[in-house]
C-alpha cells in the first residue's frame, strides 16, 4: 500500500475542496481519507487527504510541482508525504524506562508506522533494553555547563542518522530554545500531568499537595518554552485521598504510555496540524 | 443560517467526492461541512456535505433535481436536508421523567434544532412538566388490548401533527412492530444499559445482581427487536460494591440524559448515517 | 431512619478504632456504616461512624457528653450529626440557571438529604424557577460600592432561616473574605474548569485558547482565596479541534451539573472531612 | 513491613467492629488499613482489617488460634494473611503475549506483591519472554483428546512448585471444570470484553458487528461456566465508526493490561472478598 498525503491549511474560501478533490480524481487517484475542518474564529481551512498511487497518473516526484499552482492559488501550506517513506524516529529517554519500554514494544508489534534506529539518554539505565531490542542506544552526559557542546554532538548524530521525529519518553532534560528550533512541530514530549496544570518539576507531588481527585498526562510538540507547547493528546484517571504519591505516579504511568502512544502514531501518520499553538488531529 | 445538507451512502468508487464538491462550488455555494468515510469491509462510501444557500446560484427547490444525475451515476442513497425546515419531534414517556425534564430544559436553552409540538405518554404523570413548558399532552392509556387501536390514533395524532421525528423517553410501551415500521431511522430510544448487556426489563437490577463494575446507558433507533437496534451513542460510569440497586438507578439517571441528548442533537443536526444497522456519526 | 454520625479526626495511634466502636456497641449500638483512613504523611486518623439510634442506650443530647472523654484521650475534632436533623442549604445563583435547575429537579427527586428554604441573587433570571418549586427568590443587587452593607443583609437573612450550608450554583459574584470566613467548609462552589488549571474568569475560553483536549468541572469548599479551596469532586469530558467555545460551554454545562450534585450529596451525607486544604471523601 | 490481615464474611449482627478491633488492640496491634461494607440485600457483614505485627504481643502462629473463638461467635468466613509470606503465582499464556509482557514489566517495578516463579504456555511464542525475564517456562501441547491428562501434569507442576494463584494472561485454552474447582477464586482470568457482554469467542469482531460505540475488558475470577465468574474489575473506552477491528484489538489490549494488572494488584494484596459470584474490592 502506497499512498500520498497532504495535509492543507489556508485561509477558507470557496473551492478549495473542489481543486483539491478534482486534481486526485482528474489524475485517477482514489482518495481514500478526507477529512477537513474550518476554524471559524480565524478562518482557517484545514484539509487531510490520502489517496492511492496504485493507478495514479502523475510520478510520485511530479506530483508537487503539478500541485503547486492549486497551492499557490489558495496561498496553501501543504506538506506532502508519502505513506512508504517512513519517519524515522530517535527516543531520548533518562532513568524512568517505563515509557520507553511500552513504545518499543508497540514498535514491534507495529503500532508505530516508522524506523526507530537510535536512542539517545543522559544516562546508562536504559541501555540493556536498547540492546534488547537491538537499536543502537548512545549516552551523552549532560551537565549544565557542557549541554551547548553536547546537543551540537547530539545534532550532529541525529542529522547523520536522518532522524526527523524526536521522541522525548520522560526525557528530564531540558532541550535548549536552539535545539528545539530545528525540530518544530517534530518533538513529541510526555508531560506527567494534565496541561497546564503542573506544568515544570514533579507533577506528582503538586498533584498530591493539590488534592486534585483527577490526575492526568499530556502529550505536546516541545517549544522553547518549557511544558506550553501545542497540545496533541491527554487523559485522566481518578484518584482518591486514598492514593500516595507513590500511587498517584503508579496510575499516571499507565495514562504516560497510551497518551504518548496515541500522540506518536498520529503524528506519523501524518494525522495532526498545527495552527495557533494548538493541533488539529485527523483521527 | 440557511445551509443544506447531504447525507450519502454509495459504493465507493474513484470520483465520488471530487463530482460532489464540484456541484457544490460550480454553483458558487460555500462548503461549511465536510466529511466522508469508506467502509472497508463492505466498500461503501459515506459522505456528509454541508453548504451555505446563501449566493448557490440553484434554487432550493430545483436542487435536488439538478442532482439527481450525479447521485443515479453513483447509485447514492442521499437524503437533502435544509437546516431551516426543521424536524418536528414528538416525545413519549411514561413514569419515569428526569429524562423528559431534561430534553425539554435542552429545548429551552436552544441545544436542539427541532419543534417539539407534542408529548404522549400512556400515563398523567408528566402533563404538569408538559404544562410547564407550554407543550400539549396528549395521554392514551395503553393495555395488551387496546394497543393496536391506539397505536392507530397515536399514528393519526403524530401525522396531523407534521411529526417526522419521535424520542422514547424513557417509554415503558414496547411500539409494534407497524408502528416502528413507519419511523425507521427516526425513533430514538434510551435503554438504561449498556447494550448489548441487559437488554429487556430492569437493567439496574441485572446489572446489580451481575455485580458489574461499571454501568451504561445507551440511545439507538428502534427497530422490531427489542433493544437491538443501530446504536448512535453510548456512555458509562464506575460503581462499586458500596452501590445499592438504587444507587445504581441515580447514577444512570444522570447517564440517560446526557446520552440521549448527545444522540438527539446528533439526529437533528442529520450527522447520523445508518447502514448494517450500524451508524456513522459525523459529530 | 435515625442514626448519629461521628467525623472524627486526630493524630493516629492505637487504640482509637477500638476505643470508638466499643462505645457504640457497649451502649447497644448498630454500626451500619465505618470508614476510616490514615494519612501517612501526616499520621493523621481519619473516622466516619455512623450507627442506628433505635435501641442506642444513650439519649441523643446525652451522646456527646459521653463519648467527649474518648475525644478528650484522643485529641479528636469530632462534629456529632444525627441524620434526622437536616441541614439547610441556601443556594446563591446568578444568571446561568442550569445548575440550579438541576439541584432543584435532583431535590424534588429526594436525592438531597436537606432543606432548601431559599435561593439567593444578585439577579432576576432565576425568580420565576423559584416561583416555579415554590421556592423564597431573595435578590440583592451588588456592586462594588454596596458589597460589604449587602453582603451583612445576606448573612442576616441567613442566619434568620437557619441556613448552614451554602451552595454557589454558578454564582459569578466574589464573596468577601468576612462573608466566607463564616462558613468554613460549609459553601460549595461549582467551578467550570478542571482545576487547578484555568481558574478565575471565563474558563471555557481559556481551555479554548490553550488548546487543551479534555475539559473539566471542579467542586470545592470556597476560601478566602479565589478557587484555591479543598477540592471535593472533579470530572472530564473529552473536547476537539471542532469544538467552538460555544460547544465547549454545552459540554462543561453537563460536567457543572453533575460534580456539584455529587459534592453537594457528599457533603449533606456528612461523607467530607477537610485537612490541609484537601478533602477525604467517604464515599 | 510485616502486617496481619484479616477477610472477615459473617451475617450482620451488633459488636463484629467491636470485637476485631479489640482484639487487636488489647494484644498491641496498631490497625493500619480497616475496611467494612454491609450488603444490606443479605445482611452481609465484610471486613478488611490489616494490623501491623510489631509489636502485637500474640506470637504469629497463634494469633488463628487466639482469634477462633471471635470467629465462631459470629460464624465468620476468615481467611488469615501475612503481608510477608508472598503469594505464589503462575502465569498462563497462548499466542498474544502483550498481557504477559505487560504483567511481567510491573512485577520487575515491584508492583506486585507475589513470587512468579513459572510461566505454562500451550505454544512457545512466548518462551523468549519468560528466558528474557529468568522465569521458567513449561510447555504443555494440549488438544481436545489429551487435555486431561496434560492438565493432571499442570495440577503436579503447580502443586510442586507451590502455586496459590493462577493468572490467565489471554490464555486461550478453557480450563476443565476439574481444574477451576482446585482454585476456587484463586484464577484471575482477562476477557477482551466489557461483560456480560460478547462473551466467549471473538469479542472483537462480536463487538465490531454489534456497531457498539464503546468496547471494555473485564477481569474476573474463572468458575466452572466460561466468562461468568465473578467480576473484580471493568474499564471502557471509546471507539468510533472508524474504528476497524484492528482498530477495536488495538484499542483493547491496552485496556486488558491495566484491567488485569488491577485485579491481580488487589488479589495480591488480599483486597477482594467474594460472595454470591460478586466481589467487594477494598481498594
């Protein structure tokens, strides 16, 4: 299975379905999804299409240049992939290996459309798990006056490796606002309370002090500013006085792994918009 | 706001939806709402599109006319709706009126796109709430007996009143197999479980003696067989060993309402396709 | 149904569970409900007792002098109710009436262990609901000039009706710190946020605006401290890129009306002790 | 940590409270967790009571006997538990292996209470797991003619190997009657449905043709009659209608792990008393 997917967004206007629909069918593609969205606060058309290349009349490398004038025309924003080019995906993970774990074996069970070939850590705890699922595992040591030489090391490596999504699985570092930056829109963080309440250090504990009786985790795009990025996905579960804070990160470690779980695939197939600082999800 | 509103189920073949929005933007309407789904299994194509009357250069009354060859090339189903002729919705009820009270509260806040003329019920219990929201009441006792000459005068009420759309809430009648061969599609139960557990009478004491722990409500249209028709939406709740039979009946009560006024709201607003008796809900 | 009802907490050690159950039984009591909870970090014992006074040896004035010597060994704060001697609750409303016509509906349907003598406004939106269940409609126009003199007429109205449960049913009007400070853990609030995350004004376009995928409702006890008190229930519902604020609103709408119908239960049930600006709910 | 633990069922009657909690007291136990529930439909009397042992001035081989004469006094049901003699308990597993993966991952995060010292399988999908975690693994090829005598050979492993607790992990081979009745609520069983709904074969594809909007799983004790034991816990989640099978198996899995890691967390911890094919969990 072979498909091409745009995903469009462009001030809304009459015709843009039309063009867009026309020139899958023109050229004899069978669209397979459509899914549009207009925000009618800024007027802003959102579109989703996938369609069949099996029969497709114009080549795969053409099909951007035959599309640009439609594009052009409605002053698109129009990313174009391709369902067999997959992503491919670094995991940075530091001692909580939970998250970790539950990704890798959705990989093997192939939940994720996408390569994993590396993953990169602050520290040895999660090696033998790299190892076990035979991906390649690489420790950088981070202190706050080495992190500028030790990200352009880490840049350096994620560029030879042609990564193009960056997975932070409870990753406890903070990413500088110049790393950050080249990635947007393709870091996906695990945040371990409902956004944005808890945002920043131990969202256990201001959980617990809180005396929230719902307890959640959100997954978001990282920006440069710490926990405020778009928002792809979250969930909750219920606690009571009866739960520790040793309960309370017992529960919300199930709600870490399906919320970044759910995010992760969406984003690789290529499910999710950005506008505003807020994500439209095709799901 | 005067739009109109398509709703399609076809084989799925390419070409489908470009012919669609083409006759929509060639006649110069606005698309609002989009959207389409393929039914793998069974190859069926469903589509609900939604376009602004206001500037479309056809008539209303010539549309469906001028629609007519593209739907007979794809062999479409394709009801058209207009969102300013609205439904006209009876309610039956019996005893039981929490849900009564709520769909009406509803209808007052303008959450429902409809006229609610009438309600019937083979008891008196609920013509004071009628009273109160200035609605008629119209009471047919109802035995084994005398169920087919009602029904009958039920039916010459629901015609004379332009009915075309009619909610059981909470209606302890079972409507005959005739009757409900007049609505298809278009009679919305709630059933107090969460089906297909505890289909039939007393869910709240199956589920108590079953000792699940978690409950349900469910809306469906009514079909022949009892509680087994397409279900449109469902909702649940967690209980425990503390929860009395009563207990039980509460939390659902809150559960019945939300669940049925998701379900109407959805029928009202034509989101709801019905195949296989399953449904597709374009919310 | 006539039982007494202890809250009781203290600094834990052994012997109190012993100590308090004894003198139930040893008088001839019938324990029907114990709950007890011990805050590790803390070391604080939490009790709820409730046993039936037919048959109890001790006259019911007499209870307390009784058991005041095992409170004395213990340290113990320990309210005594009887659940034959109502509480009554006022209810403060503004001009979103949905929440009070959902607490009077629940109150006609004897959800409510209580008495509700009389409704509370700064406005005349809700007179003709209190009229409707023949219910005292007192409206007391509030400015910020007027706050303190109003606010003294209002405590005088409800100490004249014995009123000692107070219940902010989307009242959108700041009770001074004097006003609240009179009712310590007694005014429930019902705040339209998952807190502690958009507090304050206008929550739903806040969510909105941070693009957040699930939305809440929060009831707590109010303290000085705008929506900072003991948090008692909380509740989701799960939001899209295609909800407007107006839909955001629909949907909290339903999570408002539940979570303070369930706090308010609690709190009547007398199920609520308060520690540390949080709750233990013995639900 | 080593603490006492009591599971008390008895008819109803004045004193039970009383004299447990004496009983611990008068012999210098300090009470860290007590739990009770009257099932008012019986006049079932529950208790859950945990008592630390340091210090309690009976020596642990007694305390049964010491207690016998409270327990006849009110004809108890009263299983004894030490927190420190582990549970033993045997996984059983068949092709799908995300339980089993899943079960073992928290029992290396210790959040299990029990020993697993062996894993059955009727197929070796799954020996690399066991190998991966050092925990033996024994094969038993059943087929309908052999399953007597390969389940003799699986009662003498497990009788050997001191097994108490037996966790069908999506084991897909049905016990004998002969078989459940040695472990009377001592198998913990995952069913891939929300109960009593779609049980038996496929419930995936059961649900998915019913056109549900919500799927669950269910854990619950084994008994003689397939998938009617009595339930321990339920959760939920919402699926759409374009949810594939795929989608719907996708989605289940990660409801059958935190179902069953629950369920297995409260047996574990001696937290689940049985009566009338129901549970009381005292979580």
């Amino acid at each position: 299975m072979n498909n091409a997917i745009l995903l469009i967004s462009c001030p809304d206007r009459r015709g843009i379905t039309a063009a867009v629909t026309n020139f899958v069918y023109q050229n004899n593609g069978n669209i397979e999804h459509a899914d549009q969205h207009i925000d009618a606060q800024t007027n802003t058309f959102f579109m989703r299409i996938e369609w069949a290349l099996d029969g497709f009349r114009i080549a795969r490398d053409a099909i951007a240049g035959k599309f640009s004038p439609i594009a052009k025309k409605f002053t698109m924003t129009w990313p174009l992939y391709f369902s067999d080019r997959l992503p491919r995906a670094a995991i940075f993970v530091s001692g909580h290996t939970h998250v970790l774990y539950d990704l890798l074996l959705r990989y093997k069970e192939k939940q994720f459309n996408c390569e994993i070939p590396l993953i990169i850590s602050n520290r040895s705890d999660a090696r033998h798990i790299a190892d076990n699922f035979g991906i390649e595992y690489y420790e950088f040591a981070k202190t706050s006056k080495n992190k500028n030489s030790v990200e352009k090391k880490e840049i350096a490596l994620l560029a030879q490796k042609g990564i193009d999504t960056i997975v932070l699985a409870r990753y406890m570092q903070i990413l500088s606002k110049n790393f950050v930056n080249r990635f947007p829109d393709r870091i996906i963080n695990i945040h371990h309370s409902f956004l944005p309440a808890f945002a920043g250090a131990n969202p256990y504990a201001q959980a617990y002090n809180r005396g929230v009786k719902i307890i959640g985790a959100t997954s978001h795009y990282a920006t440069p500013k710490l926990d405020a990025g778009p928002i792809i996905e979250q969930d909750t579960c219920r606690i009571s006085h009866r739960d520790s804070i040793d309960d309370l990160k017992r529960k919300s470690m199930d709600l870490e792994k399906v919320v970044l779980a759910r995010a992760l695939r969406w984003h690789l197939e290529r499910k999710i918009l950005v506008y505003n600082n807020k994500t439209v999800v095709f799901d």
